[in-house]
C-alpha cells in the first residue's frame, strides 16, 4: 500500500441548515497521523463522512494523493476512493464470524484467499485462532481490532478512525490503541483519528487539529498545541488550566503569583495560563505560600487544590505520587518555567470570549481548572 496525502480544503457541508463545517483546511502528510479532536457537535464525524464520500459538501475540495474526490460536480463514489472507515461501535455483522466480517466488502473473487485473514489478523493483535468466533463471542477490543483489519484488508491508502476505542475500558483502550498505530504504521496508511479525548488525541496523532463549530481553530504538533495553545479556550480543552488576570511588560508578567516569566511578551491586561504540573509546590517560604485544601491521589501523580493566604484564587497544582501533602499543610509556591499569557480582550478564531472558562466549555471534557473565587 502506497501512502497517500490528504489535502482538504475550504470544505463546507451542511445538512440542509446552517453549514456544519463551515471553510474548513486541513492537509495530512503521507502516511501521517492526524488526531482531530473537538467538543461533541462540533463537526468531526461529518469532516471523516465527506471524506469518505458519504455526504456531498456543498463548497470546496478534497485531495488524497493528488487526485480530486471531491470538487465541484465532482463526487467520486465511496467503495472507490480507497479509504477505510472504522466506527466508533466497529459496526460487525452479527451473523458472520471474523473471517467473514474481515472478507466481507473485498470482490468476490478475492474473499476466497481466506489465507489472507491469518496475517491480517496478526498485523491488528489478534491471534488467527478467532477466526472462526461470531462477534458475540469477542471482547469489545477484539471487536474493534477486527474492524481495523476488516478496514485494512482493501488496502486502503487512507484509513479514517472515528472514536473507535471510545467504548472500552482504560487498558483495554490503551492496548487496542498501541495495536492499532502498529498496524497503520506497517501500513504506511495516511490516517485521520476523531477523538474528544485530548490525552489520545496528543498521544496518538503526529497533528493534532482542534475543530470548535465546525472550524479548525488550531492545527499543529501535539507539543505545540498543548504548550502553545492559540486562546485560552484551545488551553482548556487540550488540558487542566488555571487562568489568572496579570498585568504584562514585556518579558515578564505581574499576577497573584508574583511575577513571572513569559514564553512570548506581552503587555498590558492578560490572562496567564498555567497548567498544574507548571506549579511546583516547596518548603512553605516567605515569597508565596499557600494552604493545601484537597489531594486526589491517582498513583503516579496527585491532584492538589491550594488557597492562597490573602486571597480568594483557588490553584490546582499535579504532583508526584512520591511526594504528596496533606490537607491543610502550608506550601511554598513556585512556577520555574515560562508562562503563556493571551491579552485578556482578545477574542478567539470562534468568536467567543476569551475569558477565563468553566468546567465544561462547549460540553467539552470536564475537570478543566480555571483559576475560580471562593465567593
Ligand atoms: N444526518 C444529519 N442530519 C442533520 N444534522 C446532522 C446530521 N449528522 C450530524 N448533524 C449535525 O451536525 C453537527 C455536527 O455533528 P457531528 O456528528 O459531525 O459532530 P461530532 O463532532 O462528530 O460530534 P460527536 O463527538 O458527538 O460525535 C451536529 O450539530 C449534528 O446534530
């Protein structure tokens, strides 16, 4: 299977109201993989179904390898536009065991190499001795590995993976998701991951593009996205964040943390974003000194809520499962490296406001820590 690169856009689709996606670009390197990620609704599937040919855009165009699938008046078929599609719920067909589910779909005359199973089924992490199980009688991950290589047996040079390990359990999903980026990568398949899990999608992806109502608003590498996140909204999503008001100048900013060093200058009012691992608790020192109100221990790491004295901030600090405090323990603070701060009038690419958000922006993930009052 050759590698094929994706080139969309000004894609627009609609379902007869309002677009859906609305001018969308994005392009997709050979054999590359592209996570998008993006609150529900907000119109990832759609972009994976206009790609595969199951919805006709109403403007724009798309490009795999050089050749136009869609453009125009131009919209070529599904079955030959060489792209799988695995399903969220992997879509088996109950009846047929995983031979005929992998089989099924290929031309007639190539189902009999049922050969072709075995190594298929190896490439996903699959022993070939469930060949013969129905559905019914697999794991959910089995399920999920078996649609990979059902999408996988055509050869196709690009794969589309819609929320496909959203219904497993952790380590399940972590398995089956290892397996899968082994497979594509033996593949050399151009692939394209929705998620609205910003962990997979960061740890998955070579690029990770962030679609808010149905616009990209940020297309980079995962490192850059969550460390440089182009408003405080893309900030929030991609992880925890704590948005505190500061005063800028130039290389340095003013807030209830004292002052700061920014990663980019800055001036005047902003917003300075810091994520729990940038805030380093110490021995109680004069400089800063706050109270620990709650821990939430998860092994490695712990959660740790903190007040300052003389104020009403609330902070969220992640750190080592080694070296926990305990409630009401005082703390020194301090944030070594450099900050990020978004002048705090500016309004995103989404045409939200770009202020401090709550927990559940945009019925995104949940847990975001903005920097919140006692009142
Ligand atoms: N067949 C359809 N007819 C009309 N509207 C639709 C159709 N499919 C999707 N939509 C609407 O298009 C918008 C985007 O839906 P889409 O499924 O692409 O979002 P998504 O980001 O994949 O969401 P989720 O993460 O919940 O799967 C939603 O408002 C949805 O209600």
């Amino acid at each position: 299977m050759t590698s094929a690169g994706i080139v969309i856009s000004e894609l627009t689709v609609g379902y007869g109201g309002p677009p859906v996606l609305d001018q969308v670009g994005l392009r997709v390197r050979p054999g590359g993989t592209t996570a998008v990620l993006g609150p529900s609704g907000s119109g990832k599937t759609t972009l994976l179904r206009a790609l595969a040919g199951f919805v006709r855009p109403t403007g724009g165009r798309i490009e795999v390898d050089g050749k136009v699938l869609t453009s125009g008046q131009t919209m070529i078929a599904p079955e030959r536009r060489g792209i799988g599609y695995v399903r969220q719920d992997g879509a088996l067909f109950p009846h047929l065991d995983v031979t005929g589910n992998v089989l099924f779909g290929l031309p007639r005359a190539e189902r009999r190499r049922a050969t072709q199973v075995a190594p298929l089924l190896e490439l996903v992490g699959l022993s070939p001795d469930l060949a013969r199980r129905r559905p019914d009688q697999l794991s959910g991950g089995q399920q999920q590995r078996v649609a990979l290589a059902r999408a996988l047996a055509r050869e196709p040079a690009v794969v589309l993976l819609d929320e496909p390990f959203s219904s497993l359990d952790t380590a399940l999903r972590a398995a089956t998701r290892e397996a899968t980026l082994t497979a594509l990568a033996e593949r050399g398949a151009t692939t394209i991951l929705v998620t609205h899990d910003q962990a997979e999608a960061l740890s998955f992806a070579d690029q990770v593009a962030v679609m808010f109502d149905g616009k990209f608003v940020q297309i980079g590498s995962p490192a850059d996205v969550y460390g440089s996140p182009a408003t405080p909204q893309v900030g929030s999503f991609l992880g925890d964040t704590m948005l505190l008001p500061g005063q800028g100048a130039g290389p340095i900013v003013d807030c209830e943390l004292g002052t700061l060093t920014l990663a980019e200058p800055a001036t005047g009012d902003v917003l300075v974003m810091i994520r729990p691992e940038q805030l380093v608790l110490e021995e109680p020192s004069t400089a800063l000194t706050a109270r620990v109100v709650s821990v939430a221990y998860h092994g490695p790491d712990a959660i740790v809520r903190l007040s300052l004295s003389n104020s009403t901030s609330r902070l969220v600090a992640r750190v080592p499962g080694h070296r926990v405090p305990q409630p009401d323990d005082l703390v020194g603070l301090a944030v070594p490296h450099a900050v990020l701060a978004f002048p705090s009038h500016r309004r995103p690419a989404d045409g939200t406001e770009g202020a401090p958000t709550g927990p559940d922006w945009r019925n995104g993930r949940v847990g975001t820590a903005s920097a919140g009052s006692d009142s």
